[in-house]
C-alpha cells in the first residue's frame, strides 16, 4: 500500500514538471475587483466583451491523469462572460440586434458589470424595442450606482434623457386605437375606471391585447365594452349612447282636420291624432296650424310618466258674412226706424189736446213704435254678437267622431323617430 502512494506522489510530481511555466502564467487569476466600469459616453456600437484567456494545451496521452483520480477545473465565470460578450459583439456588427441582446444578457448572467447591461440596451434599441431597451438602461444606472457606492455612471444624464425618448417611441409604436362615441364628448376611461383619458373623439397608443373601455356622459346610460388590440393594426371604435329616460307624453287635440301639430317646432304628428306623443320632461311649445286657419299655441310643462292634454281649436283667419250679421243688422236698422217714428208720433201727440181722438191715436202708435223698436234693437244686438263671437269653420274640415284616421308618419320630437297622424277617414 505504501508503496502505490509512494508511485502516485512521484508520477504527479512529473506531470507537473511537465506542464509549460508560461502557460500557468496565462491561467486567470482569482480576484474579487470587478471588470472595468460601463463606457461613459453612449455609443453607436455594441461594447465588445475583452477576448477570453488562452486555454492551456492538451497534455500527451502518456501524461494524462485519469478522470477518476483528478477532477477538471471549472473555467472561470468571467472568462465565460467575456466570450459571451464578444459573441454579442459580433453579432451586433452584422446587424442581428436581437441576438446580440440576448447574448450581452446571457453574459449578465455569468457575470454582472454594468457594460453588458449597457450594451444589450444599445442592441435593444437598435431592434426597436424601445420599452425593452429602456428597462435595460435602467438597470444599467440602477447596477452602476449598486457596485460603485452610491455613486452615479458619469453619463447617467444622457441616459436619463434616452430613456425618456425610448418611452416615447414605446408609446408611438404601440398601435393607434381612436375612440368615438354618438354624441360626442363623453368621458373615457380605459382598463381602470377611475382614471379618465379624455374625451370622445380621443386618439391614443395601446399594446396589443384585450382592454376594456368605459364612457360617461350625463343624461346617457353609463357604456362599457371590451375590444381587442392587435399588433401594427389601427382600430378605430365607435359607440352609440343610449339617452336616459326621462320621458312625459303630451297629447293635442284640436277641431281641424288635417292640421299640423308642431312640438318645439318640429312636425310631429298631423290631426286628428289621439295618441299621446313622448317627449322630454320640461316646458314645451306646441303649435296648431293649417291653411287658411288661425295658428294658435301654448308652453306646456311635461313631467316625467305624466300624460299632459292641450287643447287648441283654430277659426278661420278670414270669416265670410253670414246670416247672422245680415240680419242683426237689418233689425237694428229697422228698430232704430222704429223708435225713431215712434219719437215723432209722440212729439205730434203733445201737440193735441189729450182729450182728442188725435192726441190718443199718436199716442198708441208710438208706444207700439217704442216697443217694436226696442225688441228689433235686442235681437239684431244679439245677432251681431253672435256674428262676432262664433268661429266659423268649414264643415269639411271639422274633426267628427264617426271618422277613422288613417295614419301617416312624421317625424317624432327631439329626434325620437316618427309617430303616425291621421290624414285622412272613411
């Protein structure tokens, strides 16, 4: 047994003897300082990693120790990073900025300096990920400062001022997504309902996903709805509010057929119309009219499940004569005759002696005259203001309640769609 240790010790001894003294000179030395700090002034190209350490020959077959009696030594970390990195730096001269990122991160892995950090940004930047890149960035400053304490990467400004631009060109990459809505002027919130972007119409930049978008308006019916964004694709979206109820009903009638009934000065039926027509709560106008007709109007308030009724009647804008005025005025003609003779019969009578057949026969005759005279005054006075007060409509035109209307469409109030009126009967 003793002597196997003994053969053991003399054959490591002659291997080592062996091995080169330069090429253990080239061998990397343990050290705890970290690589040289990140450039200082950003750069159009990619860092390149320091090339790896020669890697010592293959001893003779004679001289190898067998795996079983020596173990291999694991290369050093910082070796690995620095091919990685020269990897990267190829890479990234032929124009393969995603791969180079990737292998300046995979070097971060090995070993953390903040020039693979710096330099995968670069590469990121370059392969137009600009949210990425300024992640990267970040953490560039956020190591330098962490390794050299406390203190700040001589070009920390200048990155502060890139990573500002890269988080604009992240959002103008994003796709473009416009939001409409029927009426405009509707709030927007989107993917959090408290916070408001805008207003409808409203332009903005969102990533590629599922969102969801919420609309205010007052007097509208709150509107949420999710839609879907995809990559490189402009999407314009468009929604119609529904108006809260609110509503009244107002019904006209009227003695005219075929009259328009205007609300707010909008034609919104044609008579005979029963049906009570829905409007806004508040006070409305409401217009009667036809040809030849007088227009008559009147504001209405309407309160919200209520039915309100208007009344409005209209007469002829220009009445003809009728018999009523003839002969009103032909009785007050003949009952101012007829007082008048009447007068003239009692003035003859003073002028008799009361006790003559004369002084009676006057008398009589103008009692008869006074009263004549004054009932023909009466009645053509009556007449007259009957004349004066009727509304004269033509029997054609008169609404009857044995017609059946047959409806028409016209449009509704305030752009309520259209309501039916009646134009014509059997």
């Amino acid at each position: 047994m003793m002597r196997t240790t003994m053969r053991r010790a003399a054959l490591a001894a002659l291997v080592g003897a062996m091995i080169p003294a330069a090429v253990l000179a080239q061998a990397p030395q343990p050290s705890d300082a970290p690589p040289p700090p990140a450039p200082v002034e950003p750069v159009p190209e990619a860092t390149a990693a320091p090339a790896p350490a020669p890697v010592p020959a293959v001893m003779p077959e004679a001289t190898a120790i067998p795996a079983t009696e020596v173990s291999p030594v694991a290369e050093d970390p910082k070796d690995q990073a620095r091919a990685m990195a020269a990897q990267g730096q190829a890479l990234y001269d032929e124009g393969k900025y995603v791969e180079a990122a990737g292998a300046f991160e995979k070097a971060q892995t090995l070993f953390a300096h903040p020039s693979n950090l710096f330099n995968a940004a670069k590469a990121w930047e370059k392969a137009a990920e600009y949210e990425k890149a300024g992640a990267t960035y970040k953490a560039y400053l956020d190591l330098y400062k962490a390794q050299n304490y406390g203190a700040d990467a001589p070009d920390a400004a200048d990155v502060a001022r890139t990573i500002e631009v890269l988080k604009e060109k992240a959002f103008l990459a994003l796709p473009e997504v416009t939001i409409d809505s029927d009426p405009t002027g509707a709030e927007i919130y989107v993917n959090d309902p408290v916070k408001v972007l805008g207003t409808t119409p409203y332009q903005t930049h969102l990533p590629a996903g599922t969102h969801k978008v919420f609309l205010q308006k007052k007097g509208y019916q709150g509107f949420e709805r999710e839609f879907v964004v995809r990559s490189r694709d402009a999407l314009r979206l468009n929604f119609a509010l529904e108006k809260i109820k609110n509503d009244g009903f107002v019904r006209v009638k009227t003695n005219i057929r075929k009259a328009r009934i205007y609300i707010d000065g909008k034609v919104v039926a044609v008579s005979p119309f029963t049906e009570p027509l829905p409007v806004e709560a508040g006070v409305h106008q409401v217009v009667v009219e036809k040809e030849d007709y007088t227009q008559e109007s009147q504001a209405v308030t309407i309160r919200a499940g209520t039915v309100t009724d208007v009344t409005l009647d209209l007469k002829l804008a220009n009445k003809s004569f009728s018999w009523r005025g003839g002969l009103g005025i032909t009785s007050l003609i003949l009952g101012g005759g007829s007082i008048g003779a009447a007068y003239w019969l009692q003035t003859m009578a003073n002028k008799e002696w009361n006790t003559s057949d004369d002084f009676k026969t006057y008398r009589k005759w103008s009692y008869v005259g006074y009263g004549v005279g004054g009932g023909l005054l009466a009645i053509g006075t009556a007449l007259i203001i009957w004349e004066a007060a009727r509304s004269e409509v033509r029997s054609a035109d008169l609404v009857k309640d044995d017609r059946i209307p047959i409806p028409v469409a016209g449009p509704a109030p305030v752009g309520q769609g259209f309501v039916l009126g009646a134009v014509a009967s059997w």
